[in-house]
C-alpha cells in the first residue's frame, strides 16, 4: 500500500483511496488543496462532511464497474475547475474492496466547448423566440425542472446505469425522509444533520435544487443546533417530499416503459 500511496501523492490531480464502506483510505496532496484539509483531519474523518460523492461512490463499489463522468468545483476564490473522474472498483490481495478515483483537469477544455456552444445558441435563440407554448411542452418543461442529469457527466448516456440509479431513488428516499421527519419529531439533532447530509447529496446527483437547497438549511441548523430555525424544518420537510413524490412518479414510468 505504501507504493501506492507513492504514485498517488505524486499525481498533481485529484485521487483518493476509499474502502468499501466510503471511508477514505488515502488521498493524495491535490485532493487534499482542493478541499482545504490536511491529511490528518480527512483520513481522521474518514467521510468528511463535504464529501458530496460519497453516496455514488458507494453505488459505483456496489456494481463493481468502472465509470467516468465530468466534475465541476467553485473555489472560495470565485475560480472554477473542471475534472474529468474515473472511478474504478478493485479488490486487494487480502480479499477487500476499494475505491480507486483518478481526475484530470479539463477546465481549458470546457472553457473552448463553453465558448463554441455560446455562439451557437445565440445563433439558434431566433428560431426558439417564437416556438408555440403548447400544453405538452408546458408539461415536459415542468417535469424537467424537477431534475436533470448534468451532475452525471458521461454517466448520464448509460441507460443501465440511469434505471438503475433511478429504481435506487424510488427505493432510498422515501425511507431517509420518513427518518427526516421522525428526527425531526424527537429533534435528534445529529440525526437530522447526518440524513440532510446523505439526502443533500443524492439530491444534488440529480440537480434537484429546490430539495438540494431545502436539506442544506435542514443541515446547517441541525449541525448548529439552531432553534430558531427549526420551526421551519417540516415545512421544508414537506416541500422535499412533494417534489420527492413527483420525480418518482416519472421515474416509475420511465421504467415501466
């Protein structure tokens, strides 16, 4: 393991090592400066609290199958960063599983394709300016604002792995935020902060923003233990879990068909 956490550390990118329960193993100095941690405190941690992949990094070691897909960051600097992520499932000569995740800067890229689509948007906006609002594109552009897979990357072009992914949520979510509300019922606050946490990020794989934003305040005030903001927790409950129900309905019909 010690050579490995050697090549690791020397690639000026991204990587880490987690084992198959998603607690990180080894990551290396690039990794660490992204996040503005030190080796100590993440390996300490084992999921830190700002570990948005840790839900799909558990789904990628359950499968056992490779995936890559794009992955954006905001810096506290206001600067941007895009990486393309490999993530591959192996097992070590002791019979464990682990997660091996490998990134490459593509900004620059990203940056070119951003410019080149901009032109041809604006190019196109004349044609689009007049299009009829009919019903049906009311309706397909209300269901698409619930949730789209730009989170996903290249994973979003695997069919497979989209109805797996969505059978996933119908299975998942109604069950964390039953425990939601039960926690909130009893205000258990690490509780509440932990399940925020999980759902926060399994609602952000899907870019569902409204209950991205709703579990971040469900999380921020339980981790501060905030009582005036807690009245307003079953109410975002609620919200989440009305939009929650509508996104597994088009799931439900999307793998009957």
């Amino acid at each position: 393991m010690e050579f490995t956490r050697q090549v690791i550390d020397a690639n000026p990118y991204p990587m880490y090592i987690k084992d198959k329960d998603g607690n990180l193993v080894i990551a290396n100095a690039a990794y660490m400066a992204l996040h503005r941690r030190s080796a100590a405190s993440l390996l300490q941690d084992g999921r830190p609290v700002f570990d948005y992949a840790s839900d799909r990094d558990l789904e990628i070691i359950a499968t056992g199958s490779e995936v890559g897909f794009e992955e954006f960051y905001k810096l506290l600097d206001g600067s941007e960063l895009w990486f393309y992520t490999v993530k591959s499932p192996f097992k070590s000569t002791d019979g464990s599983f682990y997660l091996l995740s490998v990134s490459s800067d593509i900004t620059s890229l990203k940056s070119c394709i951003g410019t080149s689509d901009q032109a041809g948007a604006r190019e196109a906006s004349g044609g689009e300016m007049y299009r009829p609002d009919t019903t049906e594109l009311r309706l397909l552009s209300t269901e698409a604002n619930l949730y789209d897979y730009t989170n996903l990357g290249v994973l979003a072009d695997d069919p497979v792995f989209v109805r797996k992914m969505q059978q996933l949520f119908i299975d998942t979510v109604p069950g964390l935020l039953d425990e939601l509300k039960s926690a909130c019922a009893a205000k258990e606050w690490s509780v509440l902060a932990h399940i925020s946490h999980r759902l926060k990020s399994t609602f952000g794989n899907l870019n569902m923003l409204e209950p991205v934003e709703a579990m971040k305040e469900i999380e921020k005030t339980a981790r501060t233990k905030q009582e005036s903001g807690f009245e307003r927790i079953p109410d975002l409950i609620s919200i989440t879990s009305d939009i929650t129900e509508k996104v597994i309905n088009i799931f439900k019909r999307n793998l009957q068909s």
